[in-house]
C-alpha cells in the first residue's frame, strides 16, 4: 500500500425548504455519499422523505446498497431512487435503453454524428400499454406525428392548437448558465385565471 496516498471519501449534506401543503417545512434533508478518490455519487438518503407530499423532489428509496451502479465507462446504469433498474448505451457512448421498474422502458436512437433522432416511450402503467414516439428532426421536435416546438439558439417555438382558432405560435426565450444550462425560461403568452368568490353555507352566520 502507498504509505503516501490519501483515501477521500465525501458526505455532503444538503437542506431545501418549502411547502408541504400549507406548512412551510424541509421537504429535502438530504446526504450525498460519494466513492473513494472519485466524484461517483453512490448515494443520496433524505431525511424528511416526502414521497407522499408528490412535490416531484427526491424520494429516497428503500434500498439498503448504493443507489448508483456505474459500468466501466463511468456511465450510470442504476439509480435505485428513481426506479431505474438498467441503463444500456450504444457504441457512441450514449443511452439507448433505459428500463424503468413498475412504469416501462425509454429508447433512443441517434444519427451517425451522434445527433439524437428518435426516442419511445413505452408506458406499461396504463391499459392497453401506451407508446410516444417523439421524433428530432433539423430542430424540429414531432410527438406523435404533431409539431410540438421548433428549437432555434435564443430558444423555442411553440404551436398552440386550441380546437376552432387558429393556430398561433409562443416563443419561449432560454437564459442559460456559463455551462450551457437553461436556468430561466422566458415566454411571450399570458393566461388568466379568474376565480369566484363565494361564502361557504357553513360560515356564512359568522
């Protein structure tokens, strides 16, 4: 063993707060355990675990072994939190089945400059099992055969097909950090909500 080499091994812990219903509470308390001398995450545990609160935060799972499996590339191929059994990559490097316990499974499939072409989603939750195909075309995204947004460098382009109007299109302006990141998402169509305001007939005495 070198006498001289240094073992690190990282616990980050982490606090987000918000509301859980109408209580303002941790909905993340969460520690990151990461492998020796390397920044592969092997597990996060949440502490005020809010899987019953549908906040879409974590949901630590109830796993008792590393949340994350790696194969010899460093790609991930598990995430126990997520219900991810089994990711598979092609020979560019890139997923092209993910496997998705109790829900189904998502396919990819690129063009030969690595440019993503086709991903299915099969959904085995529901009856007869449901499947989305959206296709990437030149910056042009279809699902199921319909225009959904036409990706263009300060952002999108979004149709609104509303059922007797006429079709009319949003722009959606992206603000990106220095990695390239949307951190922001700016749009150019405003909707109102009106709601009624009544009094309850149990209250209405008081």
């Amino acid at each position: 063993m070198d006498p001289y080499a240094i073992d690190f091994r990282f616990v980050v812990v982490t606090h987000f707060l918000g509301l859980i219903g109408t209580t303002n509470s941790n909905v993340d308390n969460l520690t990151y355990t990461y492998q020796a001398n390397s920044n592969k995450l092997l597990t996060v545990t949440d502490a005020n675990n809010t899987s019953t609160a549908k906040l879409g935060d974590i949901n630590d799972g109830t796993n008792t072994g590393n949340d994350y499996t790696y194969n010899g590339n460093g790609n991930l191929i598990s995430d126990q939190n997520k219900h991810i059994t089994f990711i598979s990559y092609n020979l560019l490097n890139l997923p092209e089945k993910i496997l998705v316990s109790g829900k189904g499974t998502v396919n990819y499939l690129y063009t030969a400059d690595v440019s993503k072409l086709i991903k299915t989603v099969v959904d085995s939750t529901s009856s007869p099992v449901k499947t989305t195909v959206t296709d990437y075309i030149e910056g042009l995204v279809y699902e199921r055969d319909t225009l959904r947004y036409i990706i263009d460098e300060e952002g999108r382009i979004r149709p609104e097909y509303d059922s007797g109007k006429a079709l009319v299109y949003h722009w959606d302006y992206f603000e990106k950090n220095h990695l390239g990141n949307v951190r922001v998402v700016l749009g150019d169509n405003a909707d109102t909500s009106v709601y009624a305001a009544i009094m309850e007939t149990a209250n209405s005495a008081t």
